[in-house]
C-alpha cells in the first residue's frame, strides 16, 4: 500500500476514482433488484393480500434467513461497527452473547405463540390478548419507530457514496429509493425476499474483498492485531459493574440481548418474515440460521474497524478531515485499498446500498401489512376487494418511501449513526416489548395495564433518551475514545482541534449517562411494572379480566397456568363444591374459553 503525499485536496480527489466500470457494476445491482420486481410482480402475480404480505406463507427457510440478515444488517451496522472498533476498541463485540440468548427465548417463548395463530400482522395479537386500543398502541409505535429510523437506512449509504464519487448524497438518494419503491411495491414479500438473497451475497462479498485485500496490503494479519493490540484496541470483557460505563460485558450481553429480543421477536419487519414459512420447525430453523448468519457479517465489520486503525494508526483521517464524517471511515478504506482495481469499489458500494434496499423494502412491506391489518380492518367495517387492497398496500409503500427521502434532509444534522440509532429506537422498542411480554407471559395482565403501562414506558424512555441525546449534543457529555495520531501523516491539512478525553459538566443528572444499551430494558421494565401494578388494582376494585385463550400465552405457561375463579362463580363453588358438571356458571365459562379458543385458531 503507497504513501499519501500531496496535500489534503488532492487526497480527497485520490479517494474519489470512481471508474465507468465502477459506475457499471453499481447500476447493475439496482437493475437487478429492479428485474426481480418485474418478475414477482407481472410475471408471477400476487393475486391475493397473503401472496403480497407473505408469499402465500410458502417461503423456503434459507432465503428467508438470508433476507433476515440482510434486511438487520442495513448500512448502519456495516459502516457503524468498524467505526466503533476504530474510535472505541472490540468490547462491542461481546454483544453477540446477546443474540444467541435471544434466539433461544424467541424460539422457546415468542414464536410459537405469533406462528400457531396465523396471523399476518403480530399486532393483531394485541388485540386477540387483549383490545382493539392497545394494538392501536403498538401499531402506532411500530409507524413511528419506522418513520424515524428508515432515513437514516437511506443516508448511511449515500454517505458512502458520496466518499468515493463526489456525488450529493440528495441527488443518490431518490434514485436509489425510487428503484427500491418500485420492487417492492410491485413484487411483495417473494421480490422482497428474493432481492435481498441477492444483496447480502453482494453485502458478505464487498465486506470479504476489503478485509482479505487490506490485510495483505497492510502486511498480513499479524501486523493487524499487534497495531491494534498496542493501541488498546484488542479488549477483554470489561467486567465493571456501573451502569454509567458505556460498554461492558453486562450492558452488552444483558441489555443486548432484551435489544435484539424486541428487534427479532416482536417487530413486525422480522417476524412478518418468520411468517412466512409454513411451519413452525422452519421458522425456528430460520431464527438459527439468521443468529449465524448475523454474528458472521458482525465479525467481518469489526475486523474491518481493526484494519482501518492498522492502515491509519499514525495518519487519524478523522483529524486531517480526509474523512469528513466518522461513519465515512470504511468508505475511506476501500477506495485506499481498492481504488486502483476498476470494479471493485463499485462491488462495495453496491453491497453498502444493497443493505440499506433490503432493509428499507422490508420495511415499506411490513408497514403496508400494519396499514391494512391495524389501521384499516379494526375501525372501518367496508370489506376492501382485491383490488383495493393492492392500491391500499402499494400507495403505503409509495408515500413512506417518499417520506423517508425528504426526511433525509433532517437525518443529515445528526451524530454518529450507531449510538444514535439504538438511542432513539429504544424510545418506543422496550415499550413494545413490554406490552407482548405482558400479554404471553403475564395471564393476570389485564387491556388497561398494558395500555397504561404501554404510555408510562413510552414517556419514561422518551424524556430520558431525548435529554441525554441533548446533552450529548451540546458538549456536556463526551465518551472518551482510543488514542489518535497525526505524527505520520506525509499531506498536509489544516490542523483541527479534537476533544480526546471524557468531559462531563457536574451538573448533569448521572442517570443521562447511564449507558445507551440499557435503554431498552428500562423501558420494558417501567411498563411492565406499571401495567402489572394497574392490573392488580383493577382486579382489587373488582374490575373482571377475561383469562386469556391458552394459545394466546407461552408455551411454557399453559399447562401451568390455572384459571382463577369468576367472580360469579363463587356462590355456585359454595353450593356444588369443584364439582363441574353440576356448576351450569363454570360450564358456561368453561364453553366461552372454548370458543374463543376456536377463534383464535
């Protein structure tokens, strides 16, 4: 690998040969994407509303595992996590112990639950646990989570592209999301799913030829590790207990894995998916395969994090401004290491942009299924044709999708993605699953406690994570990063001052410092909290809950749960004892579960 010499104009024009061929290889994939649309859409019609939403729930377990990878892994992930390592060091990577917890507790808990009743949006199953307002609730959330953080899916890749072509990141970015609006829109869940089978191949592929390409180029993997190793990069479990530490092995693996349990178990983009298959045995054969498939890309993007400081350990390009934006530093890295190979930077462009597609037609999908199944079906009683419904799911899929591009604008003013990102979501992600825990895991929860609780949580998370994202914002909390150097640089730049040590003003409260990963089980925790506190008090005031249908509760718990007795019932207990055959009230309850029951399933 050369010297960068010259000054810093000239590095920025060096990092930005972007190729024709270059230019080729990257239209190509949009093409491709395209293609599959077509075929999913006119050649092969989805006739029916479950065809569009669920491929006709016929899917095979492998694509749909690899289109839950990819569709998880969106641009934030792939540019976010080798910045991490670079600023922060490896202890992120402990957060894999967190998913494969996860993937146990969905499989045994969660999942069989959403698969055995069939439904095609998890929300119906609020409704179904409970009433019409709390899956209005968790709908809503749903909207808003995506709302937020689908334009960020969008600007991570154009900041990307713009690194190594120039390009404005608003000129990029509607071309790319009409070509995703216009597959999925056309397609449904088979074109969704089958374009992201296409991308992540595209996705492992680029994150491949930039590791294997700059290790050599850097001298090999030794020189890696002993660069990282003697800039402190290379951590062991950081086992310290205060929940004011930003990473340690307890945030990472306890708050990560009730993280990724809300990202996977109960969010609509995911478990649509799982849905899709016809068999229980495969959905969780699907779980498995995604936590492999997940922990894989997550190692090849942390030790791209370790080859960017390897390549720049004396020359920080953050400093120099070689690189304007810290989630700019693997872009920075590839066109260094491929730059000079006409093709390949487009191979990972392509890969960046096919993360951030796979992610964005998911979502659009998901939400077009939310529309329909919690918007529109519990609150207006005119049964839509098949053709109105397909102008309802595609006009979704249109209007978010222009949403997201002009919320690009707002997107951009923001920090760095990562932190960012789970910050934000986890206003509204420990709520929701706080809400779908209480109703398969808590059978004494009662419409008015979930709802309550739902709020409380919601609040609670929104006051906290927007206070801490401020103070983040105007300096009064800083994260102390790894050592940064300039000393080797051979360009020259103009020098910029940078904050290299942790700077807290006294008067911030210390619960805004608390670390970013424990957000989403606080939130869980505060509105479990509240809507079991509200449902005892209803149940003291004589208030009645319905007992849920046993299929509607865990596995775990239907055998062991016992239905209290009815209010009603207590003087019939009196007269007939247990004896019930000849107490006609408990027959009758008794026939009432029973239908309910024949519902459900």
């Amino acid at each position: 690998m050369g010297e960068l010499h010259g000054d810093l104009n000239d590095m920025l024009g060096q990092m930005q040969q972007f190729s024709w061929v270059d230019y080729v290889v990257f239209v190509l994939m949009l093409a491709i994407s395209a293609v599959v649309g077509v075929y999913w859409g006119f050649m092969k019609k989805q006739t029916t509303q479950t065809d569009y939403l669920l491929g006709g729930r016929n899917m095979k377990v492998v694509p749909v595992a690899m289109s839950l990878v990819a569709s998880f892994v969106s641009g934030i992930t792939l540019l976010g996590s080798p910045t991490e390592v670079y600023m922060y060091g490896t202890q992120y990577a402990f957060i894999m112990g967190g998913i494969f917890l996860m993937s146990f507790v969905m499989t045994q808990v969660y999942l069989p639950v959403f698969h055995e009743l069939k439904i095609t949006s998890n929300y119906e199953y609020l409704s179904m646990r409970f009433d019409n307002r709390v899956r209005l609730f968790g709908s809503i959330l749903f909207a808003f989570t995506l709302i937020g953080w689908l334009p960020i899916v969008i600007y991570v890749p154009a900041l990307a592209f713009n690194q190594v072509t120039g390009v404005d990141i608003h000129i990029i970015t509607p071309i790319v999301c009409l070509v995703c609006i216009f597959y999925t829109s056309a397609g449904g869940l088979q074109a969704v799913v089958w374009t992201d089978v296409i991308q992540i191949t595209a996705m492992v592929g680029a994150m491949a030829l930039v590791a294997v390409k700059g290790t050599i180029d850097v001298g090999g993997i030794g020189v890696v590790w002993q660069r990282n190793m003697d800039s402190g990069r290379i951590e062991m479990p950081n086992w310290d207990p205060n929940p004011l530490a930003r990473h340690t092995i307890w945030n990472l693996v306890v708050g990560g894995f009730i993280y990724w349990l809300q990202a996977n178990s109960v969010n609509q983009t995911m478990v649509q998916r799982y849905l899709a298959l016809p068999t229980l045995r495969g959905a969780k054969c699907a779980v498995v395969l995604f936590c492999i498939g997940i922990s894989t890309l997550y190692c090849f993007c942390l030790y791209c994090g370790l080859l960017i400081y390897a390549r720049f350990h004396d020359c920080d390009p953050l400093t120099t401004k070689l690189a304007k934006a810290k989630d700019q530093l693997l872009p920075l890295l590839v066109m260094d290491v491929l730059g000079d190979i006409p093709g390949l930077p487009g191979v990972f462009v392509a890969g960046i942009f096919s993360a951030a597609l796979s992610s964005l037609s998911t979502s659009l999908n998901s939400m077009s299924a939310v529309v329909l199944e919690d918007f529109y079906k519990p609150f207006f009683k005119k049964e839509l044709s098949e053709t109105q419904t397909n102008w309802l799911l595609r006009g979704v899929v249109v209007l978010l999708g222009v949403l997201c591009v002009a919320l690009v604008f707002i997107v951009e003013k923001m920090g760095t993605i990562l932190q960012l990102t789970m910050t934000l979501e986890a206003m509204t992600m420990g709520p929701q699953l706080g809400v779908f825990s209480m109703g398969i895991l808590m059978p004494w929860v009662d419409a008015t406690g979930a709802l309550i609780g739902g709020a409380s949580g919601l609040i609670t998370m929104a006051a906290w994570c927007l206070t801490a994202q401020m103070a983040i914002a105007r300096g009064e909390i800083t994260h102390a990063h790894k050592s940064l150097t300039t000393a080797g640089c051979t360009y020259n730049y103009t020098v910029v001052e940078v904050v290299t040590e942790t700077t807290i003003i006294e008067e911030v409260n210390p619960i805004l410092r608390v670390s970013y990963m424990w957000y989403t089980l606080a939130g869980m925790l505060v509105t479990i909290g509240v809507g079991a506190i509200i449902s005892r008090v209803n149940r003291a005031r004589g208030i009645t809950h319905i007992t849920p249908a046993p299929r509607l509760l865990a596995p775990q718990l239907r055998k062991l749960y016992k239905e209290p007795p009815h209010p009603s019932e207590e003087p019939y207990i009196r007269a007939f004892g247990n004896n019930k055959e000849a107490n006609p009230v408990t027959t009758a309850i008794n026939m009432k579960s029973i239908s309910e029951c024949e519902e459900v399933s």
